[in-house]
C-alpha cells in the first residue's frame, strides 16, 4: 500500500466535502503575501474559459451552456452551441467541458468547444457491468457516450458553421474520466486531453484513442508527424498514450512544451512533461493504488515508462493551469498553477528544467475548476459548484506589487 491510513483519511475527507464549500475568505495567503479575492459574477457548474482578443471571456457551463462575461455582465446562452448529454448529478462528468478560440481567431471568429454526446445507437439491453477496482464508486451509468470537440464562428451572441472534427472512440457506457482540455500549441497544432472513461486497458491500446493525449490540426485533420500517423491498426491522432484522466494542461510559453497534470486513483496524481509517441504508464503503473485498495506497481518498477516529475499523495484533483507570465505577481512570473478540486487550493510551481525547485499550496477553500491569465496579470478562477463563482485574483497591498518589482 502507498497511502498511510492518515493519507486515506485526508483523501476521504476530501472527497465526501466536494460539493459542501466552506465559508470563502475574502483574502488568502501564499507566499508572495496576501491574496484578494474579488467575487465577479456567479454560475452553474464553469468549466473552461478562453479570453477574447477584445478582452471578453468565454466560459461554457457543464449543463450545456457557452457564457460571455464583459463589461461586468454575464450574457445570455451563446446560441448555437453543440447538444451535450449531462445527466444533471453531481456525480455525472459530462456535459459541455472545455472552451478554446483559434490562434488566428482575430481574422476567423472561429471558437473550438469539447463536449459529451451520446453514440447515434443505444441499446436499452446494455449495462454497466461494474469494476472491482472501484470499490463504492457509482458506475451505475446505461448510456453510451464519449467526449467530442467542434467548432464554429462566433457571431455576436451566436455559433455559426459548427462542425464536429474529432471524436472519442470508442464511445463507451457510463462513467466519467472524459478530460478533453483543449490547448493550442505554437506551431498551430491543437491537443485535447482524452480520458481513459475508467476503463483502463484502453490507455495501452493504439487502436482506440481513450487515454491519450491528441494533437490535430485546427479542421480536425493528422498532422503527418504525429508519432503514429500512417501506420496500420492504429489512431494517427495519438501523440502519447497511458495516461488516466487529465483535466490540467498547458504550454509553457519559454519552451512552446506541453506540461499536463494528471489525475491518479487512490493518490499518485502527477505533473508529466508531455514528449511526442512516449508510454506514460497508466494502468501498468502507478504511484497511487486504485479505489478498493489493490495495489499498483510503482512507475520505479517500470524504467521503459516515462516516470513523472512529479507525483502527490494525498492528490491535488488537479483542474486547469496555466504559466503565468504577468507582472501584477511578479513573483510568480514563468510559475506553473494548477487548479486543485479536491484540494481546494492552487498549487504553484517553479520548474528548473525538468524538475520541481518549488512548490506551495494556496488555500482557496473552494473546488477550483480553471484558471486564466488577463490581460492586466490578474487572475480569473471559477469554482466547482452549481452556484460556482467567477473570482478576480489579485494583490491584497498594492506596496506588495511595487516593492517585488524592485
């Protein structure tokens, strides 16, 4: 066993307070010094965000819904947006998820959307068949499904021209572990995170793109270097494989790499630094162990899998990141942060290379779905919740900022 029964402690304590949010302060510490938080607007189930050249935000909405917040208002549904399939539970991890806009978005209007759908064919026979590794966890889900990505011309407060260009497959029964953050790398290439949908072996199979990470071109084509394009039996949309449940990705804008923070099982979440056709492990290896307490080999066993650079236990629940790159924290400037759901915190880190020289957690108090970067170096976060506010991060003391700058 991995976790020490304290460690177990902590993890179902977490767990079981998800949706139960304590009372939030107004002001946090970390270790640049205080925090303000600025509530902005409330609501349901956020779940991505992408900022507009203009300085609007998008922010799509689990039950189905494409928000834009400017000018200290919050606009009606964005109409036209794909029909998602989200069963309204607390449990249910799909719906509509993630939000990016092109590179050339200025020229283009195009606005790219990750999404759940329901297969065009359900059987009423079918039905969850259950997993022992799971333990207690509801799987109790009959319809077939999987994450999908589109994308459309935004037009005022309307998405025109929408077309599917990538998929799940296969699409499977119930469960979660969708992931489907939507990043663009430098070169114009867009990689999605695709879960493994709690079914495991699928991470270790080529033919089946679950538990990969994607890069495809903006229509939703193969970029002919990726690692497995061309090749027979095999999905030429895979750019890595072995992986679980990844809800955290970005690029780190002094490299143009791809750092993705991983959900594990029981403990072992992880910070991969992604690399072009390697094997990162999951199920064969793991630092955690999985829900009914079976044990997984560690990633130590396994010298041919790529090893993290990191792994927590207790987990972090890790939910969106970023590089912060702005001058209102210089402190944290070229710092990666990730959201914490579990943790409820944000977990910063400063990377030397490959590695992690520092690390800290600020408490939030609050289920931290994602984060983004504005324009004046302030950060926006949105919280887990079916009444889950939009906060405005910024320095408590304006001496603060002035006196890192010197």
């Amino acid at each position: 066993m991995k976790l020490t029964a304290i460690g177990i402690l902590i993890c179902a304590i977490a767990i079981s307070s998800a949706y139960s949010q304590t009372p939030a302060p107004d002001v946090v510490s970390s270790s640049i010094g205080n925090i303000r938080i600025e509530r902005l607007t409330t609501l349901e189930l956020p779940w991505g965000m992408a900022l507009l050249p203009d300085g609007r935000l998008l922010i799509t909405e689990k039950p189905g819904r494409l928000r834009i917040w400017a000018n200290g208002r919050l606009s009606e549904p964005v109409q036209g947006v794909p029909k998602v399939v989200y069963r309204g539970t607390e449990e249910d991890q799909g719906g509509m998820l993630d939000v990016a806009i092109d590179p050339d978005f200025a020229r283009n209007n195009l606005v790219y959307l990750s999404y759940v759908e329901a297969s065009e064919q359900q059987s009423p026979e079918l039905g969850e068949t259950g997993e022992a590794r799971f333990e207690n966890l509801d799987t109790s889900d009959n319809i077939v499904r999987g994450g999908a990505v589109a994308r459309g011309r935004l037009d005022g407060n309307q998405l025109r021209d929408v077309q599917v260009i990538w998929r799940q497959a296969p699409k499977t029964l119930g469960r979660g572990h969708f992931g489907n953050r939507l990043v663009f790398a430098p070169d114009g290439k867009l990689f999605i995170t695709s879960g493994e949908r709690m079914r495991f072996e699928p991470a270790q199979s080529l033919s089946s793109n679950l538990g990969k990470i994607v890069r495809i071109n903006s229509d939703g084509s193969i970029p002919t270097d990726n690692p497995f394009a061309g090749q027979a039996n095999t999905r030429g949309d895979i750019w890595s494989y072995g992986h679980r449940n990844m809800l955290s990705a970005a690029i780190d804008p002094a490299s143009g790499r791809l750092w993705i923070v991983e959900m594990g099982p029981r403990g072992g979440d992880e910070l991969n630094l992604i690399e072009r056709g390697k094997n990162y492990g999951w199920p064969i290896v793991s630092n955690g162990d999985n829900y009914n307490g079976s044990p997984i080999a560690d990633h130590a066993t396994r010298k041919d899998l790529q090893t993290p650079v990191r792994s927590w236990n207790p987990v972090i629940s890790p939910s969106g990141a970023l590089f912060y790159t702005g001058t209102l924290f210089p402190g944290w400037r070229g710092s990666l942060i990730a959201g914490g759901l579990s943790s409820q915190s944000l977990v910063r880190l400063t990377l030397d290379g490959e590695r992690v020289s520092f690390e800290e957690w600020i408490a939030m108090k609050r289920r931290i779905r994602d984060l983004i970067q504005m324009p004046d170096g302030a950060i926006l976060v949105i919280v887990d919740d079916k009444k889950g506010d939009l906060l405005r991060l910024t320095p408590a003391d304006a001496r603060q900022t002035r006196a890192e700058q010197q």
